[in-house]
C-alpha cells in the first residue's frame, strides 16, 4: 500500500488503497499569462515524475511443424523454432512517492519483463499492479521510496484552451516537452479495444508521437491533467489530435487497481443510447439532452426501481446528463451499494426515482452467422428480409432465449434502413411500439405503417436499441 504523502486541498479520502497528491483549485489565470513566456521551471519540476517505460516479451519455443511428420515427431525429437525477444517503449508517471506508476494498458500488455528509468538514471523491474482495458490505463510498481510524485489536477475544472504540455519518450529517443492547448473534453471516439470502453478524453494538439503513451499531460500549475494514450491521424503520425485519459479518471481507477487489482464499477442494468433529432420527434421529446433507456436487464437495479424502455434520464444524483456516455460515466464512478437519484422523462412529464447500483458484470458478445429462411419487406423497412428466429440463428448469434422478434437476414446496401444502421444479424422486437413475434409480423407491421416514418427497436450485437426509418430520406440517415 501506498505511504503517507504531503496532501494538498482536496487530498483523497483516508481510506483510499492510494494517496495521491492533489490540487483541485482552478487553473490560475494571472499565473498562466505569467508563465506563459517559459516553461522551463514548470518542467523541472515536473520531469522527474515522468519515466521511460521499456517492456520485453521472453524468448519463446515453438514445435515447427505437425506430429507424425517424418523427422518432426515428439518421439524423435522434434525440433525448434526460437522466437526472438519483442521489445516495446513506452511512458510512465509516478503517482505516489512510494513508487505507484500510471501508464497505458496498452504499453504492458502483453509484457514479460518491465523495466522502469527514472530521469537520473536509475532503473527498476516493475511489478504490474493491475490494468484496465476499459480506461486503457494500469498500473505498475516498483520497489523504490520518496521518489518525485506528480500533483493532480480536478479535470472537472480543466476548460478548453487552457495551456498544456505534454512529457514523455517519444521513440525512445529521451525525455521530450511539447506544448499546446486543451482542444476539447468529453471525447468519445471509440478507439478502445472494447466496444463498451469509458472514453471521456481531453484532446489537445500538443504533439503526441510512438513512445508518449502513458505519459503526462500537464497544466501550467505542473498538475496532471491526463494521460497521454492515443492520437487520431490518418498517417500513422502526429497530426494535430491527441487524446489522453483525464486525471480524474485516472485517480479512480488507480485507487481501484491498488486496493483490488481491477476496476470495479457501478452498474444500473439499462441499456442507453444518444438522442437523435429523429428520436427526440418520435418520442415527442422537446431537446436531445438526456441518455434515451434502450433496454432494460432483467432483475437489474433499473429493474427494481421501476425505469421502463422509452424512458429519458435527463439528471443521476441532481447532476444534468447531457448524453449516453455521459450518464455511463457517472454511474460507472459510483460504488456498488451507492444510492442513486435519477430524473427520468416518460410521457412527457418528469418523473423522479431512485436505484442502488449494482457491480457491473462481465460483457458478452454475440456472433456473426446465420441463415433462416427470408421474407422481404418491401414496406417502412424497404431492402431488409428478415426470417424467423430459429434455433441456428438463435444459437450462430447468441440470441437470448428471452429475445422475441424477426432476425434480419440481408440489408441492402443503399437501403434506407443501412444508411441508419440496420445490419444484418440484428433482430427487430418492436416496430412503432407494436411487438415483432415473426418475421410474418414485421412485414406486416411494416406494411401498415401509416407515416413516412417508423420507430424500430432492435436487438443489435448484445444489447437494445432505437432506430427511426424515414422513407423519404434522401441519403443522409435519419437517426
């Protein structure tokens, strides 16, 4: 566990597996202009806290070819093919002075050996603490004591076009400062492993190139703002936009990691999706602020306090929910057992309800093949067949037994219903609120749609969700 460090306003609870320093004052205005000239003595201060990250994969043997082939057999011996050692570089920030070090998953994955360099020289072997695929961030140790710890920042008080550096090793060629802006917050790009990952990164354009992941990004204070994890370019160079992971999260998932070795975090059992223009007029919804309930999980916390699919989380504990994620996000912060208040719209009248949340379970995923006999639609859903869930469709896509509805079998490409998403493998469950049993149902339905327009619920690679389908759109997707 971590030892005692010197805390600064806002130092984390007494019983966290982690103390971390902290500063959660806003950025001081009249203090960024003044430095703004040099930041020569705000990197001395803070280099020392950045490491170099070296990772090695260990020799591996092989059998180079199949039993029973002459001369390669485990009878007489067969012989070997000797992997050669797979080297990686990458960054790393000390959060504690006891020797707790922050830096991408993606930078120790995988490793055998990881050897940490300080910037006087010194170099330890890590011990991988735990690591979260999700955040993309882990973290590792090394035994070492009153080493140079890094002060966090409250990124909820971070803005757009604060000032920012970010350290790290950029190809391995030593410690390198760049500097730049906060360009945004919020970021959800779905650049994570996982399809489900909880991306809520700061993009800024200080350059950010291979061997700056796990490496700090820094405000004009020295305190840490995030974690430098990813860039968006087209080729395979730095190019105006990276990405890294927020301190705050950083900070929840490192206490996490140390106390318990993963991330354990809060959970509702809803499924959620954003608020389309298209969305909001079907479920005569006057704004897209808010995250639309998809699905409901049986059982669930969601369950227990009474929220129904069509229901519109607007606020969770008095805080506004402008999206999705970001009602993900939050509930993923709380711990399980944590009492939730939650402003929910249906029918047009806001509603309040409360829920205790749940551990979020492990995810699953759903397969790719099919093949039941089609019938094609040729109403609300023109270009679409669809067939009767069978059991080979229900056991090639993982359909839940409890999943009711008619399998797509084929979408076509310039379709309607392609350009909003529909594909094939997804099941439709309701259309304009009236339940899909069939196939025979859903062309039905369709053909008795009486607008241009239909509300579809599907079920779509593991979970629920709405689409609405306008006939008269012309090409550019209607939810």
């Amino acid at each position: 566990m971590a030892g005692a460090l010197a805390g600064l306003q806002g130092a984390q609870d007494s019983d966290s597996a982690i103390t971390l320093k902290r500063d959660t004052q806003p950025l001081g205005r009249e203090q960024e202009k003044q430095e703004s000239t040099s930041f020569a003595n705000i990197v001395k201060r803070v280099s020392p806290t950045v490491v170099k990250i070296t990772t090695q994969v260990s020799a591996r043997k092989l059998a180079a070819a199949p039993p029973g082939f002459p001369g390669f057999d485990g009878e007489r011996g067969a012989p070997e093919m000797r992997l050669i050692p797979r080297s990686g570089l990458g960054s790393g920030v000390i959060i504690s002075q006891d020797g707790y070090i922050a830096t991408n998953n993606h930078v120790v994955d995988g490793a055998d050996i990881v050897t940490v360099t300080l910037t006087d020289g010194r170099e330890f072997t890590a011990k991988v603490v735990g690591r979260d695929e999700q955040t993309d961030i882990a973290i590792i140790k090394v035994d070492a004591e009153s080493i140079p710890a890094v002060t966090f920042a409250d990124t909820s008080k971070t803005e757009v076009g604060d000032r920012v550096l970010a350290i790290g090793n950029p190809f391995g060629i030593g410690e390198t400062v760049t500097s730049g802006i906060v360009s945004a917050k919020g970021r959800h790009v779905g650049i994570l492993a996982d399809v489900q990952g909880y991306e809520d990164f700061i993009q800024t354009d200080a350059a950010i190139n291979p061997g700056n992941s796990g490496g700090a990004l820094v405000d004009v204070n020295g305190r840490l703002v995030g974690i430098c994890t990813a860039i968006l370019s087209r080729s395979g160079g730095f190019q105006g936009v990276g990405l890294a992971v927020p301190a705050n999260m950083v900070a929840q998932v490192a206490d996490s990691l140390v106390r318990t070795g993963k991330v354990v975090r809060g959970y509702l059992g809803i499924g959620i999706q954003n608020i389309t223009p298209a969305l909001a007029e079907s479920f005569a919804l006057k704004s897209n602020e808010g995250a639309l309930i998809s699905d409901i999980v049986p059982n669930s916390p969601a369950t227990a306090s009474g929220l129904k699919e069509g229901d519109v989380i607007l606020a969770i504990n008095g805080e506004p929910v402008a999206d999705a994620n970001e009602l993900k996000l939050k509930v993923s912060s709380l711990a399980p057992g944590t009492k939730i208040d939650l402003d929910v719209l249906r029918d047009g009248e806001t509603k309040k309800f409360t829920a205790v949340s749940g551990q979020r379970p492990g995810i699953a995923r759903s397969g790719e093949s099919m093949g039941p006999v089609s019938q094609r639609d040729e109403g609300a859903l023109k270009g679409v067949a669809v067939g009767d869930i069978d059991p080979q469709a229900r056991r090639e896509l993982n359909i839940p037994p409890q999943v009711k509805g008619a399998v797509i079998t084929e979408v076509e490409p310039d379709s309607v219903a392609a350009r909003v998403g529909i594909s094939r493998g997804d099941v439709i469950l309701e259309i304009n609120k009236q339940p899909v049993n069939s196939a025979e149902d859903a062309v039905q339905l369709c053909a008795n749609a009486g607008g241009k327009k239909s509300l579809v619920q599907l079920w779509s690679r593991g979970s629920k969700v709405f689409v609405v389908v306008d006939e008269t759109d012309s090409g550019k997707g209607a939810s």
